[in-house]
C-alpha cells in the first residue's frame, strides 16, 4: 500500500512539473515573439525597406510573429515610433500591417481609394515626418485597383469624380499596355510621388536632406507579394 502510495505520488509530481515546463515555455515563446518585434530601430531607409520586405516574406511563408496585439498595446500605450510610413489603397485586400507583419506601434498607415494625396493626405504625412522616427514614406499601389478601374472607364459619382481624375493623367503615359490597369497603377505610384514632393516643401526637403526616403511599391492581390519599384 505505501509502494503503491509513492508510485502515485511520484507520477503527480512527474505530471505537475511537465505541465509547469510547457506553459513556461509557451510563455517564452510569446515574449520572445514580442520582443521581436517590438525591436525594430532602423537608422535609414535601407534597413526600414528591409524590415518591411522580411515582414512581407513571414507573411507569405505565413510565419507571423506579430500577433499578440494585447501585449503590443500594453507596451506601446505610452509612446510610439513607427519607422515607416505607408500610403495605401483602402481596397480591403491590403491591409498594410497585415501584409507586412507589423504590429501595433510599427506603422503609420494612410489608406485612400487609389492611394492619391490630398491636403489631408499630405498633413498627415507632415505629421509623420516631422514626428521623426520614420525612414521611409512608401507608396503603395495594387492588383485590380478598383479605382484604377474605375478611372480608366471614366466612372462618375458625387465626390469620387475629382478623386479618379487624379488618376486619370497615369492612364494616358500607357497606352495600348495589354495589362492596362496594372501599369496604370504603377505609374499612379509614380505620380503620386512626384505629387506629393512637389505639393509639400516639408516633405521634399525633408527628402532632399536624406532625412527620410520616399519609394514606391506594387501588392500583387493574387500572390500577395510586395515588390518595391525603382
Ligand atoms: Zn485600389
């Protein structure tokens, strides 16, 4: 009877220090996975375009380490230093954290239809920069652009008109392009830049004084590959 006593003795304490190892190292594993992510310092736009391709790559081979978002807010509660700034598309298929594994903190992301600028687009990307963490402002176009779309067959509503007439002059560098609405938004990238450094002096100079960069970049929809633009 004691035998037997020990034995059952001897396996609980077995079983209780099995169970106390995996939840610590599931513990672990999380705060490593944070921490992590939560280290990304860049000190130019080079390393910020790296971070954001390597994000793109987990995303792809669907080994996300951004994902526990109630420890990101409880460490970015308090400050934030997003080192990149992105210009995208609200199509809901390009979520600009989620396509580049980013977490809470890491990013700031303007999102409009055919990702054109505006003066509340520019301010904001004035407010980025001058915040002064971010290297690099990047534009992002995409696969089958609603928008684009919708430029190129001269689609009329309200307040959308003027916007896709913002488009419109990408349209016109390419003709007889057998996929038209992909150069076309490519080139809208480009325009968008240009637009965006001649319609702000602080974000050119900014620019011209190799504070931050400003690129541009293509979301395939289909693959969901991001490819950065010469
Ligand atoms: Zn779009």
């Amino acid at each position: 009877m004691t035998k037997l006593f020990v034995i059952v003795f001897i396996l609980c304490v077995y079983c209780f220090t099995l169970i106390r190892c995996t939840k610590h190292k599931k513990i672990n594993e999380i705060d490593e996975a944070t921490l992590r992510s939560e280290q990304i310092i860049v000190k130019n736009a080079d390393e910020a375009i790296i971070e954001l391709k390597n994000g793109n790559k987990r995303f792809l081979e669907n080994k996300l380490i951004n994902y526990n978002y109630k420890r990101q807010i409880e460490l970015s509660k308090g400050r934030q230093k997003p080192y990149a700034i992105i210009l995208s598309c609200m199509d809901s298929r390009v979520p600009p954290e989620i396509v580049f594994d980013q977490g809470i903190g890491h990013l700031f992301a303007l999102r409009v239809a055919g990702n054109v600028e505006d003066e509340n687009i520019l301010g904001s990307i004035e407010y980025a920069v001058e915040h002064g963490h971010s290297k690099v402002i990047v534009v992002m176009g995409h696969s089958h652009c609603g928008a684009v779309k919708g430029s190129i067959i001269g689609t009329e509503l309200e307040n959308l008109t003027q916007l896709l007439d913002q488009i419109k002059p990408s349209i016109k560098a390419y003709p007889g392009t057998l996929d038209i609405v992909e150069a076309v938004s490519k080139n809208n990238v480009k325009t968008t830049i240009q637009d965006i450094l001649k319609r702000s002096n602080f974000i050119s100079d900014h620019v011209n004084d190799n504070k931050i960069e400003i690129v541009g970049a293509y979301y395939n929809i289909e693959t969901g590959e991001v490819s950065f633009l010469d």
